[in-house]
C-alpha cells in the first residue's frame, strides 16, 4: 500500500475555503452586469398549448428577450434534448419522443419550461412573465404505472415507453417449478428530489467568438457536446466550466433546458446572461430519483440454496426520456441483480412508464440501489418464511471466496470478495448478543425494536478511463489537472495527497484544476463512485512519464545512465554521482537550461476492469406503536472498499449515503394529486432528514484489495445508500412483525406506520 497510497486520515483542505465563505459557486461569480432569466413554467401537468403571446412581456420595463420554442427553432437550433434508450425483448427501439428544450404544443409535467424571460434585473424578469398570454386546453394527467390512459407522447400510445428483459425466462420459470419452496415479495421504491445543498444555476458570456458557458455540474465534456450540438456549431466554440459544486449526487449529471437557452441568448445579446434556480423551482424542474415498484421472487431448494431469481419491474420516467432514464432500472439495475449470491438462473423483466410527471434519473447509486433494495427485502422475507435466521440464509448463498473471479448471470466478473468475513465483522461491531436485551427493554416501554441487515455489492460505472497533466510552476508550486469534478467529495484533498505520495512533492505546493473543457482535452466526470479510482490510475500513468523523462534529463546532469537513477519516495539517486535532487529540484534545473518541455507531463490510462464495493449494513429502529414514530436507533457498516487511499473521506462517504438512505426510508415522500399537481413542493411538505433522524453511523473496513486496478481500490462515493434502503427497511418490518404488518414499504412516515398498525391485526399471525 505504501507505493500508492499511505492510507492517511488527511483533513480535506478545501474545507476552510467552503467555511469561510469563500467558495466560488456559479451565482456568486456570474459577470457584472449579466442579465438575469426569469423561467416560466407550466402550471399543469398535462394540456395542450392554444395560445402563447409574449408581445406585452417583450416590451414591459428592463425586459431584453423574450425565447420561446419558435425563436429557437427559427434560429437553427437543434430543439430536441439528448436521451439513451434501451432494447425491447422484440429486438424494437424503446420509445424516442422528442423532448424539446422548451415546450411546444403540448405541456406534460409541472414545471416544464415554456419561456425564458432576460432582463437587467430578477424582479423585472419575474414581473415580465406575468404578462405571457399561456392558454390550453387541460387534458387528464396521466399518473399510474399500467398501460393506458390518456397518451402523452404518440411514440407511446399506451404510455409503455419499453418492455425490456434480461436472462433465461423459461429455464427460470422451471426452476420455479421444481423448487422445495418459493417466496414472493411486491416492493415499492418511492420518488426522492434530490434537494442538493446549491439548487441548479448557470451563467453564459460570450469570450470573443466563443461561448462560455458555466454550469454547477458534474463534469464539463457531455455539457460542451450537448451545447455545440444544440447551438449547431463547432465544439471548439463552446467552453464550459463548473466551479465550486455545492451537492450533485447524479441530478447534476446530465443536460437541461436551461444552459441551452441561455447559450442561445448571450450570443443573441452579446451580453452575459444569468439564471439560479429556487427551491421551489428545483423540487418541480430537478430530475427526481428511484420511483419504481417490483415484484421479486425466489425459488430455494430443500436446503435453502437459492436457485433462480424472478423480478419484475414497472419504473416511472416522468414525461419525457431524461439522459439515463431509460437505462437506470435495465441494464445498471441488472448489474447487480444477484448480488452477493451465487445463482445463475435469472429473469429480470422491466416496463417503463410516460408520466405526467418531472422525469427520473441518476440519483445516487442509480439502478444499483434499487436492485440491492429489492433483492435484500426479498431475502429478509425468504429467511422469515423459511424459518431460517436472515445471517445464516444469506451466509448459505454467498459466493465463495474460492469461486472469484466469478461471472454473474448477468455478464459481470466480480475480482475478489470476502463475504462471509466482511458479515462476521458487521454481527460483532453490532451488537448482535446485546439485541434481545434491547428489545425487551424497549417492549417493557411499549416500543417496538427491529433489526434489519443488507448485504450489498456495488458495480462502479462510468467511463473506465481518465487522464491527467501535471504541470511545475516558475514559482516552485505544482498543479494537476483533472478530469473528474468535485461536488463535495473532497478531491482536491485526494488527489493533491496521492499525487505528493507519489512524488515526494509537499502536498501544500499541489493545486488541483478540474471542471475547465479548455484546460483539459477529455474527461469523464463524475459520477458512478469512478472518481478516485479512475484518476488516480491516471495520475499513476502521469508519474511514470514524468520518471521516465526526469530520469533521461537526470542521467546528463548526473554522468551516469538513466537506467541506473532509482527514486526513493522524495530523491533522485545513482551510484557514483552527489547529486540526489527532488521533483521540485528537477524541475528548476530543467527551467533553467530551457527544457521547458520537462515541466508539462501528461497521460491517458484505463481500468482493465471494474471495482465491485460491497459490505453489511445492520440497523436498529425503536416504533413508537403510538404515534408512528419510527427512530433509526443504531447504525452498523462493515464495508470492503479494498485498499483506502483516505479512511476519513470513505467514511465521510459512507456517513452522508446512508443519511440520504435514511430519508428516503423514514422522512422523504413526492406527493402528486390525481391532476398531476406536486403537493410536497417545499420543505414544509418534503421532509429532509434532519440530525435528529441519524444516529451516529459505525463504520469500519475489511479490505479485500481489488484486482482490476494496481492500487487496489474500490469505488466509495455511493455505496452508504446502496446499502442503507434495505436494512432500515428490513428493521421496521421486523419490528413490525410481531404486531401482524406483512407488508411495509417505504417511506415509514409516522402517519404512514401509524395506519399500517391500524390496519394490521395485534398479534402475529
């Protein structure tokens, strides 16, 4: 581990920038003298647009411009967003209806926009937009995930935008006939807004001939595509920059209306324009997260060996084909589909719904947390129904350390894994021989206490490559470019230490650069739990050129061969010759002999492979029969993240995925009416968790070093809400078990539990 990494609980350095006010975020550095946008948005989910006249709002006081759909199209504008589809099981396309950067004939959700006000100042703006003449002619809100209803798109006129499946469905169906014995489970997975700290925002100027966008994303190259494409016009016109992020988690992944049309208006003004969302605008414009329901199934042999897997899935799109929409609950759900457990007989079929909704996402995780939510549920019941302990039952069907590598049913190599003494460790740092005292506590008060356990394993995506450049300043400082983007990880702390691991050079002198499209030639973001790993290779791949060439220069300074000079961590050395320079020292003396060419370093590397993060999750929750109130009471994660590069921000990780596992489990909850109207569109009907909702949440390591990448690693960033949907759900199916609840689905709001109990008989049947 010392070469690549020393393991090290260094503090983040960007921390004192953030709390003391001195962040660069995108609303704080917009150019003097921007324009501001004003966004004026549907006001019903579904209807067709009679009339739109912006004549008046044209003239009214500070007003610039006024974009509509038309002034787009006139303008040569590419109108229709980017969106992936996946393949039906009849080898057809998934549904493809346009989605336009603003709406035309027809408005399909809450929120869309319609029109794009510009003046000197917000409020003007904001005034401006009341002078739009918006007519249509109200049809019925299209809210279910069944087939039919009134059609929103006519790619899809019974609103499936695709049925799609994976694996042997008949070699499944007759395993499920010959089982000893078979377990069915329908599970809800309820729709979260992501509520990032920093809502959206964006600004656009023009740099000569060139458009600067910039845009608190997470990643600046599918933005700058995006936009050349939009704006038809070369690639080298477009510069995008992300600046201080505050919070993407996947919603600020992928294209939206906005920056297009505010591209489209500084090069139309040839001024700099402005636009930030408010929350209120983020809770109906955001993409929202998970909303999808399943029915999962398990046939066992006679000793409890599992041995095929059935899901079927219906899973809400919202209006329109968002980015990733359509591949989030196929093909990355599928990545994970069997988990930790060796069986190869399986069938995973999923329908995709239009709904007169905001579309769905990436939100961390994406797909994978919903495989493992339902495949652990699913399992808990299994051990309840089977009579066996939910450990044990898990333990039973692991996937053996002497199976790795091992390919899953549905096509991924799994490199290495420990399960059962990753579950060892989790069953001791929880507690497990104190829980029935706690229990029986807890009852003598007339509260109900439950555990639940997930075992999770999680696929990193996103494109295995990356580069890097390291360039040695006249001032003796270094920096590195990047091409991933910090949203609040910490990679300024990461990458600044690993590359000083690596070269000796003080970790203070290093400056990271990230989310610049013109400083660096390629990247691939965020996202994924990718980052560390994949920059990390490359800056690994960006050492050894700067060995390579540093060892060559060294070898006239020094008299000696380049084959012969060793480093030791902080020095150049060889046999025969005094001198024993530093990077830094090279450096110099390469400046001073103008070799300029020694002081820019630069490299492109792949991952041979994937990393697979996995690990046990345990939580207590303490019910209040009462009132409903349900309390996290106790947090136990045990996680295999291979080798750390920095213990204290995987933990950092690890903490906020689970908080966010914790919302959505017990506080979160999208309210939409039957006409489409969102009811939860403010925090004080969308309840975030708050200090009080978390406990302090235990972690410790059990490493097994992964083998797809020479440090070892594994992906971090999204495994603590992999892990967390499942186990406080199990838990408050446990402790709800006794009073007769079999059916308990997320989230466990007191009204919610309240009723289930209500409705349930008093004891266990």
């Amino acid at each position: 581990m010392d070469k690549f990494g020393k393991s090290q609980s260094t503090v983040r350095v960007e921390d004192v920038r953030f709390l003391t006010g001195a962040g660069r975020y995108v609303d704080d550095i917009a150019p003097e003298g921007a324009l501001h946008a004003f966004v004026l948005r549907s006001p019903v989910a579904h209807g067709t647009i009679t009339e739109l006249d912006v004549s008046e709002a044209k003239q009214a006081v500070g007003v610039h411009l006024v974009l509509t759909y038309d002034d787009l199209e006139a303008a040569g504008m590419n109108t229709g967003m980017v969106a992936t589809t996946v393949e039906n099981r009849d080898k057809t396309k998934g549904a493809a209806p346009k989605r336009p950067i603003l709406a035309t004939g027809k408005l399909r959700y809450v929120g869309e926009p319609i029109a794009v006000i510009f003046a000197d100042k917000y409020e003007q703006a904001r005034d401006a937009a009341e002078l739009i003449v918006l007519d249509y002619d109200e049809l019925p809100a299209k809210m279910d995930l069944t087939p039919g209803g009134e059609t929103l798109h006519a790619e899809a006129p019974d609103n499936r935008a695709f049925d799609w499946g994976m694996g042997d469905e008949a070699a499944t169906q007759a395993a499920f006939d010959a089982a000893a014995k078979t377990v069915s489970l329908e599970i809800g997975d309820n729709r979260i807004i992501v509520n990032s700290m920093e809502p959206r925002g964006c600004y656009a100027e023009m740099e000569g001939d060139r458009i600067h966008v910039a845009i608190n994303a997470q990643g600046v190259w599918a933005h700058k595509d995006q936009l050349a494409d939009a704006l038809q016009v070369d690639a080298e016109q477009i510069r995008v920059t992300n600046p201080d992020v505050g919070g993407g988690f996947g919603m600020k992944a992928m294209g939206y209306p906005e920056p297009f049309v505010l591209a489209h208006a500084t090069r139309t003004l040839n001024r700099p324009v402005r636009w930030m969302s408010d929350r209120g605008e983020a809770m109906m414009s955001d993409n929202g997260g998970r909303d999808l329901v399943s029915v999962a199934e398990l046939a066992f042999d006679a000793d409890h060996k599992i041995t095929a897997y059935r899901v079927r899935t219906r899973c809400n799109l919202g209006a329109y084909n968002s980015q990733f929409g359509q591949p989030i609950q196929t093909q990355l759900f599928s990545r994970v589909l069997m988990g930790v457990y060796d069986v190869q007989t399986t069938w995973l079929q999923v329908e995709g719904y239009f709904t007169n909704t905001t579309q769905v996402d990436a939100y961390r995780g994406a797909g994978r947390p919903e495989a493992i939510y339902v495949l652990e549920r699913v399992m808990d019941r299994a051990a309840r129904e089977l009579g066996v302990d939910p450990w044990d039952l898990r333990r039973r069907n692991f996937i053996k350390p002497g199976q790795f590598p091992y390919k899953t049913a549905t096509g991924e190599t799994y490199d290495v894994g420990d399960f059962n003494k990753v579950l060892d460790r989790a069953v001791l740092e929880a507690d497990d021989a104190g829980f029935a005292v706690r229990k029986a506590a807890d009852a003598e008060r007339g509260l109900l206490r439950g555990r639940g356990t997930c075992y999770y394993i999680e696929s990193i995506l996103g494109d295995p490559s990356e580069g890097a450049k390291v360039t040695f300043n006249e001032d003796g400082t270094v920096s590195i470019y990047v091409g991933t983007q910090s949203n609040g990880q910490g990679h300024e702390t990461v990458y600044a230490k690993f590359l000083s691991d690596q070269t000796g050079i003080p970790h203070d002198l290093i400056t990271v650069i990230q989310g610049d499209s013109d400083l660096i030639k390629k990247g691939g973001g965020t996202g994924g739990s990718r980052s560390v790993t994949t920059q990390n290779n490359a800056t690994l791949a960006t050492v050894d050129v700067i060995m390579s060439s540093f060892k060559d220069f060294l070898a006239g300074e020094m008299g000696v061969d380049a084959a012969d000079i060793s480093f030791d961590d902080e020095r150049f050395r060889a046999e025969g010759s005094n001198l024993t320079p530093t990077m830094l020292e090279v450096a110099a003396l390469a400046r001073g002999v103008e070799r300029d060419d020694l002081l820019t370093h630069e490299a492109r590397a792949s991952l041979p492979a994937r990393s697979f993060p996995n690990g046990a999750h345990v939580a207590e929750v303490v019910i209040d029969p009462d009132t409903g109130v349900t309390t996290v009471d106790s947090y136990t994660v045990v996680d295999d993240f291979g080798n750390l590069i920095n213990p204290m921000l995987a933990e950092g990780q690890v903490h906020g995925g689970v908080a966010q596992g914790i919302g959505q489990a017990i506080t979160e909850h999208v309210v939409y009416d039957e006409d489409g109207q969102l009811l939860s569109a403010s925090f004080m009907d969308y309840a975030m968790p708050r200090a009080y909702d978390v406990p302090w949440i235990s972690f410790t390591s059990e490493p097994v070093p992964s083998t797809a990448n020479i440090m070892g690693m594994k992906g971090c960033g999204e495994a603590g809400t992999v892990g967390a949907l499942a186990a406080v759900s199990n838990a408050v199916q446990d402790a709800l078990w006794e009073r007769g609840v079999r059916q308990a689905d997320m989230p466990f709001t007191p009204m919610k539990v309240w009723e289930m109990l209500q409705d349930a008989p008093i004891a266990a049947e």
